[in-house]
C-alpha cells in the first residue's frame, strides 16, 4: 500500500522511465455542480464504488482513497452517492483495523497507529459523518497517547509534516482544539529557512504541497494563547511567500523536475485557506481538465489522472479542506 507521496514519487519515476483559487470563504460543498464531468471521472475511478487502486491492482490505495472521498463530497455527491465507499473506507474493521485488532490500514507492520492516515480517516469520517464513533473515539485516543508532555508527537514516531498536519486537522474537526493548536504550534518547529515546510521526503527545502497541507492545519485551529497565536501568524506569512515566491511562472508548481497538478492544487488549498487569491494559478490548474473531466499530467497523455484529480476538486472550486467542516 502506498501513501500519498509515495504513491507520487513512484509514478514520477514510472513516467520518466516510459518515456485558482479563490478567496477563502463558506461556499456550500456541493456547490461544484459546474465540474459534474470531474466528480463523475473521480466516482468512476472507484472499485465497486468502494476505493481507488494503488499500483497493485485490485489493492487499495487509502491515502488517495480518502482524499478523492473528500474531493467527490466537495464536488456535490451525497451521502448516499458516497456510502459504499464510506461503508468500505471509513467503517468496515476488517478494512481500517481496531485496536483489539490492529491489522488494518492505520496500523503499521507493528501494530503501531500510523499517524498520517489515522488522521486523515478520523477527518474524513467528520466530513462524511461516518457511523464510526466508538473506532474513531479509540484512533484518536491512540493519536493523542503519541503526543508528549510538550504537545508535540513523540520523537519515537517519526512523524512528518503530512503525519502532523492531519492529525492537527483530524484533532481540530473532532472536537480536541486544544491539543490541536498545541500540535500545530509545535509543528511550527519544522518549518525551513525558505519559509516552506518539507515534502516528508526531501527534507532540506520547502515544498508547495507540504507547505499547502500546513497552511491548512494552521488556519483550521484556534490558537489558545497570546503567545500562540503570534506564533501561527508569523508561521502563516511566511509559508505564503514562500508559496509565493516559488510559483512557477506565478501559476504552477514542479515536483521531481516537472510541472505537478497535485502539489500546485494542495498550495491552491493552503492559500485558500488563508484568504488569498491568484487567479493564475486557478487559470493553470483549470487549463489541465482533460475532456475525460479529470486532471490530466505530464505524463497521462492529455488523459485524466486519477491520482492528480482526487486531489484537486476543490482547489478547482477555490476551496481547501477546511470548506468541508464549516
């Protein structure tokens, strides 16, 4: 199984070898009917409606199968619409693991809770409303059983900036402010030089999708303190002019020496969700619809990605995560 930025990496590599947004605002999350061609290439994409293939086929992948729920949610689907997949991902134990049986896709080999995708499942069933509580209850106890006396994940865990930044969202939309804005602080910490925050792989320099799931975090939580809320700010500006001065040509982002619809379309949500606009970027990011709906790559041949397009719905609607739990 592999997460999202794997996932990314490998097909980057796979390629070579085979040789927008709006201002930040409260827009109802099925206000996408416009992009109807986009949410149905993304239903599509799903096995039995339930979740969207990894390399191997017939085995899922739950990084790109959570987030492509968030984007179909985003894109006007209903609940009914969206329940195999909701029913599979987010409330079958013999898929998500328990911990009496922690076999499932948050747990690793050693039966640890993966961070990352433990907070983007506990997210994702506050936006779809899940029928999960008691499993959810238990996965967010294991995440906060991982953070230490001083608020931030424990060394032992490993965590990286996409680990961190959904668990401060997972802890934010699960009603734990709190321990979210102390998290949040603290992830603060890992912010680089240039003003971005790592990719989870290449961890010297800044990255626009690393930067754009931060800023997300960021603006999700309440700060508690004054001291705490000085530091976020002064956290935000920064991350923004990175994100701004890095925009390639001003309305697009690379990633492994190439022009990337999911990096450009995750600093689109983090600069949504901050308030600020670029029109060019929106304008990049829409001239990459295929005819097919989905958001097609430098190395799909003018076809819809799947992996790029369920990450992108709502930066094509002006919108980040946050729309989803207002």
């Amino acid at each position: 199984m592999f997460g999202t930025k794997s996932g990314l990496r490998i097909i980057a590599t796979i390629a070579a070898t085979a040789a927008f947004i709006g201002a930040f605002s409260l827009v109802p999350a099925n206000a996408g009917n416009r992009f109807a061609s986009t949410d149905t290439f993304l239903k599509n994409a799903f096995v039995s409606g339930q979740f969207i293939e990894g390399f191997t086929p017939g085995k899922p992948d739950f990084g790109f199968t959570l987030e492509a729920m968030l984007q179909r949610k985003a894109l006007g689907e209903s609940k009914a619409d969206l329940a195999p997949a909701v029913a599979y991902s987010l409330t079958n134990p013999s898929v998500t693991g328990t911990e009496a049986n922690p076999t499932g896709y948050l747990f690793d080999p050693s039966k640890r809770v993966k961070l990352g995708i433990a907070g983007k499942f506990a997210f994702t069933s506050v936006v779809l409303k899940a029928a999960n509580q008691n499993l959810r209850k238990a996965i967010i106890n294991d995440i906060l059983s991982k953070i230490d006396g001083t608020g931030d994940v424990a060394a032992n865990m490993s965590a990286n900036t996409f680990d961190r930044a959904w668990v401060v969202l997972a802890l934010q939309a699960n009603g734990y402010g709190r321990q979210a804005a102390s998290l949040a602080v603290h992830m603060i910490s890992h912010q680089l030089a240039d003003g971005g925050f790592n990719d989870g792989y290449n961890l010297g320099v800044g990255s626009p999708d690393g930067t754009g799931i931060v800023l997300q975090a960021l603006a999700a939580v309440h700060p508690g303190t004054t001291g705490q809320s000085r530091a976020i700010k002064q956290s935000l500006a920064k991350a923004i002019a990175y994100l701004t001065k890095s925009a390639v040509n001003g309305d697009h982002y690379e990633a492994y020496g190439d022009y990337s619809v999911n990096s450009t379309a995750y600093a689109a949500m983090g600069l949504a969700a901050v308030g600020k606009t670029s029109p060019a970027i929106k304008s990049w990011l829409l001239g990459k619809l295929s005819s097919d709906g989905g958001l097609q790559t430098s190395w799909s041949g003018g076809a819809g990605d799947v992996y790029a397009t369920a990450q992108s719905g709502l930066a094509l609607l002006g919108q980040s995560y946050l729309n989803l739990i207002k």
